[in-house]
C-alpha cells in the first residue's frame, strides 16, 4: 500500500477550510492508503482519525500569525516518517510544510502541495498593520510563497480562478484542478424551528456568517452595515472563532451573537435568512457552498473562485468588500421582498448540487495512485 505523509500548519479541534477538507476526505483515502499525518496539537488529545497515524507537534502558545499558532516541529519523527514514505502531501506553507518539504527534498520524495488559501494576502494585505508595513511584508510573503511551490512536482487548486491567481504569483509548478466537497447533512430545515432551537423569536431577521474572526474576513464591514439597518427586530450571528480584537469590535451590540465554533453549524445556517460573507481573500469558500446548499440566500465579496458559481441576482449577490453602501442596499433588498429571497435559495441550493466530496476523493485517489 502507497505511503502518503501529510503535513499541515493546521488541524482539528480547529475549525478552518483545510481541517473541514481533512474531515471529509482523510477518512476515506486512508481506506487506499496508508497515511502519516504531520499536525499541531492544540490541546493533549486531539481528535484521531481511523486508521490514520499522528505525528503531534507541539504549539507556541504565544506566537500567533493571523490568529494560527505557531507549531514546533518535531524534526527527527517528521524526518523518520518521509524518509519512508512514497508522497509527501503539503497543505500549508508554515513551519511543519517548510520541514516536510526540507526533507521531502532531501531524500527525494514527490512533493505535492494543496493550495488552500492565497497565504501572502492572509499574513500582509489583510493583517493589522500599517499600509507601508503591508507592502512590505506582502512582498516578502509573496516571494517566500512563491519559491515554496514552485519547489513543489504538483499542486492542486480547488478552481480556474485560483489557479489564475497562482500564476500570477509566478507559480509555475505543474498543476491539477480538484473542486471541494459539501457534506450531505448541509440541507434546507424547517427555519422556524432551527431559530426555535437557538432560542431566536421566529419574526428576527437573521442575518449571518460562518468561518474565522479575522481581519482578513472583514466583519467589522458587516457589523457597520448591520447597526445601520433600519430593521426593528434583527440579530447578526456569527459562528466562528478567532482574534479576541475582532471579536470586541462585534461585539457592542445586544443584537449580535457570537457562538464559538459549534458542532451542528447547519442548524446555525437554516437559522439565517440571509448569509453575508465581506471577505477580502478567500480560494473557494467552504462556508458559502455550505450556505447555498442549505437553500439561503448569499451576499459575498467577488474573490477566488467565489465569481464563478455566483451569477449576481440569480442565486446570490455580489457586492465590493469595500462598499457599505452596496452591502446597505442589497439587505435592505432582501430584507423586504421574502419571494426574491426564496428564489435565490432555490437556485443556490440547484447551483451547488455538482460539489460532491465522493467525487473530491475519486480524483485524488487517481492522482495519487499515478504517482
């Protein structure tokens, strides 16, 4: 059976777009592979894997960079494990991918990386710095991100549009597109009684927004747009976790509720009545596909492969992440006409059907088998 070593900056307990694709892909390949993953440990026990082996690696828990710990490699256990292994699979460009690519080079390993995020735009454009600063580290991320792929014998993007923005970056490894999966249990639910369940009375207009408290997400937008609305009974909900700033700023209002991560977000979801995501940079947006496939409406900034499957007007919006007063408009839309909102969920919901986590793994249990 093929060895395959995966290394990643980030892992479960945590919630983020590369911990959701482990979740839902990593079971399923480890019934054709024998896999190795090379993780944080956020706490002493972290959540296991069938069949699926952990090399833990501890974390700073002072250092962040844009809300992440900062993991220390384990070197020896992470070299004894490439050494013997046939793939290296990278899904990140921190400390632990930079040691497993180190070694992958070393003893002459295939080396295939997993873009999940435009990291350079994540750590400089989007962090808490000053303009100058920005460009300054923005131009060193990008540089850095740049000799990290290209080091790389394949990446996979999850679209065209990421792959576009790849190459504009001077990556010019060989690459394969494979599209994300959504979870079948992201459904339409009786919305009266997903409020019920969350305590919020059935008139509330919920509007709300699933993914990390960060920067880069661009929530303290929504949140100014959201105070302004001229709408008696309303609540923003936010589900996610993150910077303890950003989650200060949300967090003036009686009318805003910020859960943590939780473990049935589709009920948080069937609970809204309109998903807003004002995001700066994002690849492909779990959270948005999540969001269409339990029928809501969408509003969401153009960025990665967002523009792709949203068609504005058809089944979502789309809206600069710099305009309050577009973001303004289109809920104040939505908020008055219930049939325009009906059928943009109906046709997210039709729009998203071709997003299959079975059909994820078919294509990399062919590609890995080819290697």
């Amino acid at each position: 059976m093929k060895k395959i070593v995966i290394a990643s900056d980030t892992y479960l307990p945590k919630i983020d777009g590369v911990t959701m694709f482990f979740k839902n892909v990593i079971p399923k390949l480890s019934k054709n592979f024998s896999i190795t993953m090379i993780v944080p440990a956020y706490r002493r026990r972290i959540p296991e894997i069938d069949n699926v082996k952990l090399i833990k690696n501890k974390v700073s828990r002072i250092l962040k960079i844009a809300s992440y710990s900062h993991p220390w490699p384990r070197l020896f256990a992470i070299k004894k494990a490439i050494k013997n292994c046939n793939v290296v699979w990278v899904h990140s460009i921190g400390p632990i991918g930079k040691v497993a690519l180190r070694y992958a080079k070393k003893y002459n390993k295939k080396v295939i990386a997993s873009i999940h995020a435009i990291e350079s735009q994540r750590f400089a454009l989007c962090s808490e710095i000053t303009s100058r600063l920005k460009l300054f580290i923005n131009s060193l991320a990008r540089a850095y991100e740049r000799n990290f792929y290209n080091r790389c014998d394949l990446i996979i993007v999850s679209s065209k549009s990421v792959l576009k923005i790849v190459r504009s970056y001077g990556i010019e490894t060989k690459a394969v597109i494979v599209p994300l999966g959504i979870d079948k249990r992201f459904v339409p639910k009786n919305k009266e009684a997903c409020k019920s369940l969350l305590k919020i009375p059935s008139e509330t207009f919920v509007i709300g927004y699933v993914g990390r408290i960060s920067h880069e997400k661009n929530l303290r937008l929504l949140k100014q747009v959201f105070d302004e609305l001229p709408i008696e009974k309303k609540l923003l909900l936010i589900v996610g976790q993150g910077s303890y700033w950003q989650k200060r700023v949300l967090k003036d209002s009686k009318n805003v509720r910020i859960t943590g991560w939780v473990r049935y977000v589709e009920d948080y979801l069937n609970a809204m009545d309109v998903y807003v995501l004002p995001s700066f940079t994002e690849t492909s947006s779990l959270s948005t596909l999540e969001a269409m496939a339990c029928g809501l409406p969408v509003v969401v900034t153009p960025v990665g492969a967002i523009k792709e499957y949203i068609k504005n007007g058809y089944n979502g919006f789309l809206f600069n992440p710099r305009d309050k007063k577009a973001l303004f408009k289109i809920l104040m839309k939505l908020y008055k006409n219930l049939g325009l909102r009906k059928k943009l969920a109906s046709n997210a919901r039709k729009s998203v059907q071709k997003f299959n986590w079975d059909l994820t793994v078919k294509k990399l249990v062919d590609l890995f088998e080819k290697c």
